[in-house]
C-alpha cells in the first residue's frame, strides 16, 4: 500500500504492517472535527479496507503535541439557522458513516491518546477496538455546556465500554455534568486499557493491535458495542431530570431508550436527538458564550 496525501491527516504503514493514521489540521493548535478532517478520515478508512490484506492494524493517533482531538467543529453547529438544518444532518451522518466503517475494519484498531480527547475526540477513541493513554490524557464529553448532546454515539458507546455495576448511571453522571476524566477515573470507569510514557505510546499502541493474545478482548470488545444493554444494567436506572435542561433531558431520554437496542439503531435515536437541539437558541447562545470567554 502507497500511503496518500490527506489535507488534514497523514496515514503511514509501519514495518510491522500496523497502519498509523495521525491526524494533524493544518494552521491550528489543536485537531478539530470539521468537514474536511470527517471527509479525509472516511477516506482513509475506505483505503485501509481496500488493503486490507496489507494491514495487521491501525492505530489513531495526533502530530499535536498535548491534544488528540478537541471536539467538533463548533462555528458550524453555532451558525446553524435552526434545528434540523440539513448542513449539520450531513455533517454528524459523515461521522457516524466513518465510525460504522471504523469498527467494522477486519483489523483491531486502537485509539493512542496524549492530552485531550473531547468531545468528538472523545467519540472518535470510543469508537476503536481499545483506548492506551500518554501520563497526561483525559477524556470528555462536554455537550451538555453548549446546549447539545453527543452526536457520534457517545451517549451509547460510554455505558457500553464503563465496567461498573451499573454503567448507564455511572455514564449519566458523566455526561450530565459534562465532566472531564483524568486518567485515573478513566481507568476506574473501564473504557481505557493502559497507560504508558508518551513518548512509547504509538509503539505500545502499535504491539497491542498485532498481540494475538489480544484477540479475543477486541472480538468481545465489538460484539458489546454492538449489542443492547444487559436489562439488569439500566432497569434501575431512574434519574432525576425535572429541574434539569434540555440538552440532559435529552442525554437521559436517550441513554435510556438506546440501551435496550442495537448500537445502529441506538445511535440514529441519539442523531434525532442532536438534531433537534442544534441550531436552537440555547445552543447557539451557548457556543456563542464560548468563543466569546476564549478571546477574554
């Protein structure tokens, strides 16, 4: 396999055959979901498959120091018209679309994250077979503060990945409150398999997607993400949303219906979700609040 030229990522096939995919946006500090990055990743992944006999693995990874990916691109979704637009329709279904195909690789994939990954970021690590971390990693999905919710499965992915008793409450709480994980409750959550020095993080990476050893645990790992939720699970879960906003009400209505379906089906109830709340005046008076605290 000849590598190509993307815009906004580089794709390198290591000695070993593992694939290494590291996203790095040109003229910016930080890697964001835009458009353009959402195009170049799709393709990406269509080429790994059409090589696929090439590839033992892949591995997501970032040329910014101290960040993988900050989030969504959100001067598109703050200068939505209106719910429902059809632009921000196509832009969270190229998402899903490339995340769909991510899992669907006949490789194990896994996410080497140092620094942030949020909000989309956050998605984008969740929807690989594994996540191994630099010292400094944290993980987030802060939706909720801009009048949003997850629109690239994180409402379904995260309780699926959490290890605790009960997940859906444990991923509630986290995203309800719009809370950033350091590396030691992403670990206590279960969605993260290591953590190691940052400057071993894509070799180590790279030795766990072809470590046979490893096999069954990504196998299982997808047939969880794709399946519903275990009843006992969420039957309990009951959570208090009166006083709350909409975009949590939202998150809890959601989780809720999309535990007990398949993760299809269960993300496309989240995408309805997320469209009725982007483009509405919260939201935008939200997103405008950000940029505007940003340039204090």
């Amino acid at each position: 396999m000849t590598p190509p030229s993307f815009a906004t990522l580089r794709l390198e096939l290591r000695p070993d055959s593992v694939a290494v995919l590291n996203f790095d946006q040109p003229g910016s500090k930080a890697n964001v979901l835009t458009d353009q990055v959402w195009e170049d990743f799709e393709n990406a992944v269509d080429i790994l498959l059409a090589n696929r006999t090439e590839v033992t693995g892949l591995v997501l990874a970032s040329a910014k120091p101290g960040i993988f990916i900050a989030g969504a691109d959100l001067k598109l979704l703050g200068n939505a018209p209106g719910p429902n637009d059809p632009a921000v329709r196509s832009f969270i279904d190229r998402g899903n679309r490339t995340l769909f195909k991510l899992e669907a690789l006949p490789f194990p994939t896994c996410a080497a994250v140092d620094g942030a990954a949020l909000g989309g970021g956050c998605e984008v690590a969740l929807a690989c077979d594994s996540r191994i971390c630099g010292k400094n990693a944290k993980f987030g999905l802060p939706e909720v503060s801009l009048g949003l919710i997850p629109g690239w499965g994180g409402t379904q992915r995260l309780p699926r990945f959490i290890s605790t008793a009960m997940p859906i409450e444990t991923a509630f709480s986290i995203l309800s409150a719009g809370r950033t994980l350091t590396i030691q409750e992403s670990a206590a959550a279960g969605f993260i398999n290591a953590a190691v020095d940052s400057s071993t993080l894509v070799d180590v990476a790279s030795q766990s997607v072809t470590d046979t050893r490893l096999k069954s645990l990504f196998e299982s790992s997808r047939r969880r993400k794709r399946e519903p939720i275990p009843r006992d699970q969420y039957a309990n879960f009951h959570p208090s949303i009166a006083d709350s906003s909409d975009a949590v009400r939202a998150v809890a209505s959601v989780m809720t219906r999309g535990a007990q379906l398949p993760l299809r089906e269960a993300i496309a109830l989240e995408t309805e979700a997320f469209m009725n709340l982007a483009g509405g005046e919260e939201s935008k008076r939200l997103i405008a609040a950000f940029f505007a605290a940003r340039k204090k």
